[in-house]
C-alpha cells in the first residue's frame, strides 16, 4: 500500500547514511500471495459493490513466463528500519476496489 511505502520512505530518509552503506532493501508484505487469491479478493470487492452474485474468473492456459505468486523477503528491511508493512492484501485490494469503483 502506498501508505506503507511511505512510512518506509520516511525511515529511510531520517537514516540516509545506513541506506547508504547496507545495499538493496525488499519492499513487501514478506507473504506470499497467490495470483488466483489476488483475482478472489478483487472478485469479492467489484460484487459487494455493485450488489452482484460473484463475477466468475475465467481460468486459461498458465504462460510459462507469467508470475504465478508473489514473495519479498523483507526481513533485512524490517531490521534495519525498524519498520514492517501494517496494511494486508485485504486492505489493499479494498482500498483499490473503493477507489476505482466509486
């Protein structure tokens, strides 16, 4: 979530100098969240806004070079910044859903 990554921006900013010295910093959840659950959540929000049944997900042939799921492994960045993502992929894809479908 935004929100999040600005937190993050925020820590990073005040502690320029270990940023500096410390390398590539994982930005994420650090969970892993798959594309299909990812859809199920976004299926739910368009049906609950517009009073639907469920809006059916049309499954095709994967694509070997599509993502399938998605992980970050951001204990280096919790450590060194003291921070941790405080929105959930619920949260997330609600607050997308709410923008969009206004």
């Amino acid at each position: 979530h935004i929100n999040d990554l600005l937190s993050l921006i925020t820590k990073i900013l005040k502690n320029i100098n270990i940023f500096k010295k410390k390398g590539v910093y994982n930005v994420g959840m650090g969970l892993n969240y798959s594309l299909n659950k990812i859809l199920k959540l976004i299926s739910y929000q368009i049906s609950e806004k517009n009073k639907k049944k469920n809006i059916k997900i049309k499954y095709k042939k994967i694509n070997s070079k599509e993502l399938i799921s998605t992980l970050s492994n951001i204990k280096k960045t919790k450590k060194i910044f003291y921070w941790k993502p405080r929105n959930s992929i619920t949260d997330i894809v609600t607050s997308c859903s709410n923008k969009l479908l206004k």
